[in-house]
C-alpha cells in the first residue's frame, strides 16, 4: 500500500526537473562523470526546486537559515559523458518541522544514470538546530502533496 | 589604431554569451566564488561558442582532435557570490592554423568581474600536434570575422 | 554477537589512517568543507589504502580493471574548515568475488566529522562486470582479516 | 644582468618544495589533470610556503586579513595523471605593500610540467584594500631574499 502510493507519488512527477549540460571538468580519466559530481548536480536540483516552488534558496540564507547537509546517498546505474544534456529530477521525500529530505533522478533522455538523496537539518547563524521558519514551511508542504 | 580596431571588434559583439548560474559548490569562504572556478566558466564559454558555430568540441573529439590547454591567464575585477546570474561573453581573439586563443568576458549585469583568455593547440589522439581540419579552421575563420 | 566483533574490528584498527589538509577550494560560502568534497576524500582514502596494502590502483587500471563506483554513502556529524588536518580512515567492509565495499570515518583529532561507504564493482576494459583478479582478491581477503 | 640574478635565484632555490598527489578527480576524459586544477595546486604552494615561513594563511585570515587573486596565468608545458607525485615549488616573485606576486613551478621528478603566477592584493574584512600588517610584511621580506 505505502509502496504503492510512493509509486503513485512519482508518476505523478511532484518532481521539478532541471537541465544540466556535463562540462569537461566533469569527466575523469574513465571518460564518464567522476561520481562525486553528482551531488553537485543533487544541489542545482534543489536550487532550482525552491526556485521554482516561489523561494530561492538565498533569501533563505539572507534570512539567517541554513539546511545542512547531514547524509548524502547516490547510487550509480549508468554514466554520463562530456556534454550529455543530463534532466535532474528533484522532489522533496520527506519533510519534518526542523529537516527534510530531497530525492533526486538523473536522467539522459529515459536512461536512469544516477538516484540519490540528501538530508538536511534546518540551522541558524549560530549554528543551532531549529524549526524550519512556518511561511517556508508552509510552502513547502504544498510542494509535498 | 589597433587599440580602435580591437574595440570595435569588442562593440560589434562577436562575442558569444552563454549564462551560467553560480552553485553553491563554486563558492569559497569568503563568500565569493574561487577563483580557480573561472576557468571552468572559460570552458563552457567556449564550448558553447562552439556550438552555436556549428559545430560541437565533442564531435571535434570524437573526430580525433582535441584542442589542449597551452595557456591561461585571468584577472579579476570584482567577485561573484551564489546563486548570480553570470554572463560569459567568448569569441577568438586568434587563429593560426595550428592553434586559437579564446578570450572571455565574465559580466554580472553590467559590472565586469573577470576577464582572460586560454591558448590551445589543436592534436591528434597520438598526442602530435597538428593543422586544425580545414574544414573547421574554415567555420572558426568565419566566426573571427 | 556480530555487533561485537565488529566493534572489535575497528578496535583492532583495521583501517588505514592517511591525512588530508584542507584546501580553501574545499570550503563554501558557509565556511566550512563542501558536503560533496568528502566523497573525494574518500577516493583519497582507498587509493592510499591500496597502496599501503602492496598494490596500486593505478597498476590496477592498467592491467585492465576498474573499480567502478555503484553506491555512495555519507553522514555528516561535523564540519571541517581551511587547513584542517584530517584523518581518513580507510578499511574493507564487505568482499565479495565481483566487488567490495570500503567503510570510510572521517576525523580531526578525537572528533569523528564524516563517516561513509563506496560500493564498487569492477569491470574491464569493455566495461563487463568480471571476478576481481584472483592474486588482488587474495592481498584483498588479507587486509579484510 | 637582471636576468642573471633572477636565475641566480631560481637556482639557490627560495622556492619551498610541496608534494602533491594527483587525485583521480583530478583528471578528465583526456586521461590528465584537467587544467583549471593546477591553479589548486598553486593555492597549496602558497599555503604550504607560508606556514614554513612561520605563519599561516588561516592565522592571516583570523586578524582579517585576506589575500584576494588579482591575477592568474599559468603555462602548460606536460600533462601529468592519476597517482603521479607532483613537486609544487613556490616562491614570491614580488612584494608591495599592498599586495604581492607568488610564481609557481610544477614538476613530475626533472619534468616541469606547469609554470604560473598568481597576483595578490591584501584586503580587510570590509573588503578595503591595506597594507600588509608590517610584522608578516617583515617575514616575506625576509622569505624574498
């Protein structure tokens, strides 16, 4: 049942996806995307989501919050290469008052290269834990369902 | 009188303008992007110059060729932060049959933040240097112009 | 009783320590080492790890085989800064005939920041998943003991 | 005559000498460091001469100062790959009051395979160009001769 709903949820495309273009740099001597890019790609995903959802991600910081990093998962089914136009799909999995989690897919045209997903923790500028601020929060349970 | 043709050549735009936004991994801790990221700016500078004359570097690879990096040089002016909008403005500011210098122009609205250029010499997959296809020396000439 | 003995493992210190300074390129705009470059970190980790261990992964590439990366772990329990001395601990996990796993924990001084898993498989030079070369296997099974 | 000097210098070797291995996220898919890492490795030239000057840059930085880059340019003569063992020689090539010039080479054993500069100013953490604080204006004095 819970499975079947999540499933529902992801047909659904509650994802916002996002183009990224694979830049030189990217690439290692195997000739595909090092791994450890794909959580910068993770980042421009959420950047754009919040963008997109009617906040940016910088007046959050303006406003004296940060959502720390606190657990990065990636896994790798098929690589990427110089230039690929590469669709992040970025939904939020899980949201609670003080942290939440975003879920990524990465995608060249139907080919899934790369899922993962980041958990984050809701601080202030004196680095404490904190609730997330409740007009944000707000927005970001519409984005939820 | 070369000054004067040189700005003439700059107001007639035969620059390319690609946008890139600034990520969060492109940051350091004074706040401001590193500045060892402009480079990798250049190169999406110049592979999108590339594309937009028609021709991709990727295919230029695929072909056998690649154009290495001889020479860098950058200065900057005024500093970038997370999440801007950047401007990178390429075109070539030489050609020889052997090799190309690219020069970029990296703007936030109207303030110049950094400006440099990147020598490269057209090789083989052997590693040899050699004449830039004519067919392709033909596009880039046309885009100097 | 698994419990245990695994406590006892990395009692014993099975790991490899090796030491990372910390670059200002590793930092961001918070001040503190970008999430995303931990993972690299962890490559440090392994490639030093083999080394210590009698063989490198560079001889590894060139006789033909690859470790690729299919799974990305991390947890992020606290932050490094610009010129951190850290120490990453390095050790196998889990072998297997086609891939393993290396356990990785993250530390300035006494305090643990980062602790996290690869997952690879190896591969040749036609990217076919293949059985790890018997003679590595077996200096592999060794380290893990 | 000016040159002789210069080259006197070079070879009584003010240069201070840090070792750096090259990570596999170093690389790109031409199987080399991608060339806008060098200017990294440059950055911990810098770092690693200061701190055997007798300060380091992050103490430079807690008295809020900091050291912007004005300027880079850097020379590529040899590519260099996964798990070479590099030798950063740094050295200040030029000292102001206001700012100063650091000039690197980058060999593999008697291989040069990088040469480049970078250009500093010294700011306050109002972003205010000043002075050099005497005392370490006194020890890179020193360092110079």
């Amino acid at each position: 049942m819970k499975k079947q709903s999540r499933r529902h949820a992801e047909e659904n495309d509650d994802f916002v996806d996002v183009p990224v273009r694979v830049r030189y740099a990217d690439t290692d001597m195997m000739g595909v995307v090092y791994h450890a890019n794909y959580p910068v790609f993770f980042e421009i995903g959420r950047s754009e989501y919040m963008r997109l959802k009617g906040f940016t991600y910088r007046e959050f910081e303006d406003m004296g919050y940060h959502l720390v990093v606190t657990g990065l998962e990636a896994k790798y089914y098929n690589s990427a290469t110089y230039d690929d136009l590469l669709t992040v799909k970025t939904r939020i999995s899980e949201l609670q008052s003080r942290g939440l989690t975003f879920h990524y897919m990465i995608y060249r045209e139907k080919t899934l290269l790369v899922e993962g997903t980041t958990k984050h923790l809701c601080i202030n500028n004196n680095k404490k834990t904190v609730i997330i601020p409740p007009h944000l929060l707000n927005i970001l349970k519409r984005c939820q369902n």
